[in-house]
C-alpha cells in the first residue's frame, strides 16, 4: 500500500470514528461525504450531523473530541463556533466535522454545495474499538 493510499484509508477510519462519537451523542442525520475525487475539495472527508439545541450541539462535538482521542490519540487542529453551538467545525486536516443546529443546517445546505461528493454509509455496528484497531493496522502498513 502506498503512503497516500495508507491516508487516505486512516481519513476514512477517522471519518467513522467521529461518526460515532456524533451517534454515541444522538446526533440527527448523520452523513459521511467523501470528497476525494473533488480536486477541489478542502478536506478528504466531511462528516455532518445535526443537534436540536445549542445544548445539544455541544454535547455532539464533546463526544467527536472523546471518542476520536480515546481510540487513535488524535485532537484537532482547530474547534470553532462552541460560544453559541450553532455550528461548530472541528479540524482534523483531511476530516472536517460539522455539527449543526437544525436551522443552520438547512440554510448552509452543505450536502447540496458539495453535491459531486460520494456519501459514505455509517454502519453504526462498527465500535470505536474496531475503528481504532483499524487506524492502527493502516499506520503499521508503513
């Protein structure tokens, strides 16, 4: 496997595992975009869900933080937007995280401003645990 093969596989595991962390804080409408095959994308993978309140959203993005550095011992570069929780972005380079109010949601519309991307499935059957596992077995390769 190449180097930009292995990072590209540890993107998507990153990707699921913050899936997670949004499912694991009830996160509404969870989507995984990959953006891989858009040149111009800004990131390899965003993940997007929604909370119902300010409350809500926070709480989302707390459990993202917890679950990605309790399984790979990864923070992000950068959190944005938790002084009102309506949309707060976290940066991890090649996945960018979004955890939306409804409302903002729906008027940023992200999933329809990156319409070319593929939207990955989010098998909430997978662990954090098993995803760890694999980001790990990935880093091994090389």
């Amino acid at each position: 496997m190449t180097d930009l093969e292995n990072r590209q596989k540890e993107s998507e595991v990153l990707a699921k595992l913050v899936a997670q962390g949004m499912d694991d804080k009830k996160g509404v409408d969870i989507r995984i975009l990959d953006l891989r095959g858009i040149a111009s994308a800004p990131a390899s993978f965003f993940v997007i869900c929604s909370g119902n309140v300010p409350s809500h959203v926070s709480a989302i993005a707390d459990g993202v933080y917890e679950v990605v550095r309790k399984a790979i011992g990864q923070k992000p570069h950068r959190i944005e937007g938790y002084d009102n929780a309506e949309w707060i972005l976290m940066d991890y380079f090649d996945v960018v995280v979004h955890v939306f109010i409804g409302a903002k949601r729906d008027f940023y519309r992200l999933e329809e401003l990156w319409a070319d991307a593929e939207i990955m499935e989010y098998g909430k059957k997978e662990t954090s645990e098993e995803n760890a596992a694999q980001h790990r077995a990935t880093k091994r390769k090389k």
